[in-house]
C-alpha cells in the first residue's frame, strides 16, 4: 500500500477536496491535512493549492505520474510474491483516442491484457491532448500525435492514420452533385468528432478558403456514432480509411474527396521506467500499431 502520506496527496488531488478526500480514507479532515504537510515539508515542495477545488501546484502534478507507477509497481510485486497463485487482475490506465481504440488499438494489445490478467481503464480523449493525460498522472501511457516527449518519458512512432472525407451515395448527391466547391460546402452538413477536433476545419481552411462557423456541422463523439451518421446520410466527414475500407468497398460509402486525404502521425508515449506489465503492453501497442497503420514511406508524412 502507498505510503500514508502519499496516499492522502492523491487522494486529495482526485477527490478535489479535503473533506471529501478524509470521507473516502475514513479519516478526519485533520489527519489529512497533517499528512499532506508532512510530505510537503519532507519534499521541500508545496504539493497543494488550497483553494475550491483544490488544485495540485506544479511539484505535484510532477508527483502524480511517480504514484501511478508506484500503485502498478505495487500490485505487480504483490502478484509475483504470490507465486503465481493470485488471481487479482492488475489495473492500467491508458490515454488513448476514440479512432484508435475504434480501429487498431485491441487487436494489438489483446493477447498481453488476457495473459498477464491486465484490467484496462481507457481514458479516451483527442489524440492531440492526450499527452496531458500523462503529465497529470491521470494514465501510465498514451497514444498522442506529439513526438516529443516530455522529461522522464520515451515516445515511440507507431504510424499514420490516413482519413478519408466520406459520405453516404445520397448525401453526395443531394448536397455535392458537382462535387465540392466553396458554396457546397458552406451548406453542406458536416461531421465533427468534438469541439477539440479540428481537422475538418483545417481541410476546409486550406482547399477552400472557409473558416470556422462557416459551415454547419453536427458533434459526434464517438467513432463507430460517426460512421452511423455518415451512413445514414445525415452529414459527411473525416474517418480512418481502415474503419471504412469495407463500406468504401461496397459502394455505401463514397470518397468525396479522391488524392485528398489526411494523414496524422501517431506516437506511443510511456515513462523511462516501466513495470514489467507496462513494458509487455508498450512492446505490444507498438508491434501492433507498427502492423495496422501506414509507415511514413508509404504515407508520405515525414
């Protein structure tokens, strides 16, 4: 078990609230509070913003991740010295974006998280803010399209998602029978996957000269509610060419716009040190993504 006066940290950062947090621990809002200063005056560090919320200050937020690692460090130990006879599932948390988990992400991992009896806790979010997950210690790896990584961390490049801008037959031709020029596309419904998406936007800026709030559009988030929409004719929009490759084959779904796809890189993202768990996961996700996504050759994304 962590340490009393980590435990009460986290805690108190998850909870946002120490009477909350003391509520959760059995404890009284004192004894948090007497634990927390302990630490911070060991660390040499104030750890907390005293406010409603309460908020971690900067030391904290770098303590954070080094407590996630040390609760999976914990309970991977505690399996071992069971030689074998526990049956207790080891808890992970992994930052990861809707397409990916839609697409390519469990076939890649599914053979380590049955052997090594793994319970994954998805923390889904846009692939290019998902980094942040990490940083706040919110997950132990993530898939963002950041290939720097930050200190104490190693960010491997898994590939390319390439996205194709698609539609149902009917929708093209109701709303493109000419195909897409500027004023189709001011009318035309599209499809965002959230207000953080801005792909599309980015799409129509640079063809077609439109700017955002140009152009009308539904919020979908969610991979498989995306493709629903486009399907039964409701708008068009960008999907991973895989997760619509058999649709594009069969007819019921159309490429609007041939030789113009999106490509986006994507990177693997993991602490220097990793328990042996995490190290089988991340040898996976990327042996697995390394299979299922474009190579920057093949995709033209350098």
């Amino acid at each position: 078990m962590l340490d009393s006066r980590y435990l009460a940290f986290e805690t108190v950062v998850h909870e946002a609230s120490f009477d909350r947090a003391a509520k959760r621990l059995n404890l009284t809002q004192s004894a948090v509070s007497q634990r927390i200063r302990l630490l911070e005056s060991e660390l040499g560090q104030v750890l907390l913003v005293r406010s409603k919320p309460v908020r971690p200050t900067p030391a904290g937020r770098r303590l954070l991740p080094f407590l996630a690692q040390m609760r999976l460090l914990q309970t991977e130990s505690q399996r071992a010295l069971a030689l074998g006879q526990s049956r207790d599932y080891v808890r992970v948390a992994i930052g990861v974006n809707a397409d990916s988990l839609a697409t390519w992400f469990l076939a890649a991992v599914a053979e380590v998280v049955r052997d090594a009896r793994v319970a994954l806790d998805f923390v889904l979010d846009d692939q290019d803010h998902t980094h942040t997950l990490l940083a706040d210690g919110e997950v132990l790896g993530c898939v963002s399209t950041r290939p720097d990584a930050m200190r104490g961390c190693v960010a491997l490049a898994l590939g390319v998602m390439r996205y194709r801008c698609i539609a149902s037959p009917a929708f093209r031709d109701r709303h493109f029978p000419a195909g897409l020029d500027r004023v189709a596309l001011s009318r035309a419904p599209a499809i965002v996957f959230g207000r953080l998406d801005d792909m599309h936007e980015l799409f129509l800026r640079r063809h077609f000269g439109l700017d955002a709030g140009q152009f009308p559009h539904h919020v979908v988030p969610s991979s498989e509610g995306f493709e629903a929409v486009a399907a039964h004719s409701l708008g068009y929009g960008f999907v991973p060419e895989t997760q619509v490759a058999a649709r594009l084959a069969d007819g019921s779904l159309v490429d609007l716009a041939p030789g113009r796809f999106e490509d986006v890189a994507l990177y693997w993202h993991h602490w220097q040190v990793q328990s042996p768990v995490m190290t089988r996961l991340s040898d996976a996700i990327v042996a697995g993504a390394r299979q299922a996504l474009l190579q920057p050759a093949a995709s033209g994304v350098r």
